[in-house]
C-alpha cells in the first residue's frame, strides 16, 4: 500500500469526478489522447521527483502539476457527494480551500520517501463515462505498482478525475471516508471541515 498512500498525496489525497455538479462539463477521451496525457503527465512527476532540487522546490514543483492535471476542484465536489447540497457557499468554499490545503501537505510530506521511481505507460480502455490508462510504476526496492488513471475531457482540457491503486478507487475511498466522518457527527457537514482543519494544523506543527 507505499504507492497507495503516494498517489493519495500525489495527486489528490483524495483524491476525484465523472458525475459531478457544477459548471465544468465532462467528455470522453479518446484512448491514444487519454494515454499521450499520462505519458506526459507522468514524464513530469518523475523528473520532479527524480531532480536535484530542494524538497520546498519539489513540492513547489508538483502542486503546480497537480494544479494543472488534476481536476482538483471538481474532485472536492465528487468526494462531498450528497452533502454537497448541504453546504453554504461560504462552508463550500473554506471546504475546497481545505482540501488544496490538505493535497499540497500531503505532496511534501510524500515526495521526502520516493526517489528513482520510473513510470510505464500501458493500454488505455473506457470504464463508465471515464477512460482508463493502465500505467506500471517502480521503485528502488519496492515492488512494482499497478496504477489506473481515470481521464475525463473537461472544458476542453484532459484532467485526470480518479486513480486506480489495486482495484480501489480512490475518489470513492475518500467519499465514503468524508461520509463516515459527516454521519458519525449526526450529519454536520462543519465536523468534516473541522477534522480537515485539525489535520492541516496538526501537519504544519509536525514539520
């Protein structure tokens, strides 16, 4: 579960989309544009990771790629779900700031372990409104990590909206993750943003 917990910080701690609300609208990609996408994408995160720059420049680095790759915004929306219609637009807006917040902090803390990786790109076949790019990913002394990345066609732009780490979607983990936290709070949405903000302080005093 290493790779799991990377691509969590990597690109979305939470990462993501398909069926969401909001003003973006979703297409297909083709398959070679899903995959040209990946190649490139991950092209960039190895470099980043691999360089010999600072850790504060890394991370610097891939919260700008995250930014442009990574349907962020929209992934927040997914991963709300039903209590999306629940928030207020000023507790929806501290909630996508929380979780930028959140993503960034996980992207420093995860790059300090991963150095040497190399990224394969694979097939790339449709899996529901999504297209699906099978990718092989290796680290020195760790076993070879099979990831999926969901590609979407958003205002025009490739984005990736979920990704795939042993079966598991991981926009579904953290929506059913956001649910527990919400439900077990007699549905306050306001506890999710608390426990976001307490991780994120919690975080910035470790370092």
């Amino acid at each position: 579960m290493y790779f799991r917990r990377f691509i969590l910080g990597a690109v979305a701690a939470a990462p993501l989309l398909a069926a969401m609300a909001g003003a973006a609208q979703a297409q297909t990609v083709a398959p070679d544009a899903a995959r040209a996408f990946i190649q490139q994408s991950g092209q960039q995160l190895v470099s980043i990771v691999n360089s010999s720059a600072t850790q504060a420049q890394k991370a610097d680095q891939l919260r700008d790629l995250v930014n442009r790759i990574v349907a962020v915004d929209q992934v927040g929306d997914y991963v709300l779900g039903r209590y999306l219609n629940a928030l207020t637009p000023q507790q929806h807006q501290q909630f996508q700031t929380l979780f930028h917040q959140l993503l960034s902090y996980n992207i420093t803390y995860q790059i300090k372990a991963y150095q040497g990786i190399s990224f394969t790109v694979n097939g790339a076949a449709q899996q529901g409104n999504d297209m699906v790019v099978d990718t092989t990913i290796t680290s020195p002394g760790k076993q070879p990590a099979d990831v999926g990345w969901a590609v979407d066609e958003i205002d025009g732009s490739p984005k990736i909206v979920d990704v795939i780490v042993a079966g598991t979607s991981l926009r579904i983990t953290t929506r059913n993750d956001y649910a527990g936290v919400i439900t077990d709070h007699g549905g306050q949405v306001s506890a999710l943003l608390d426990a976001m903000q307490g991780q994120i302080t919690r975080i910035a005093n470790a370092q």
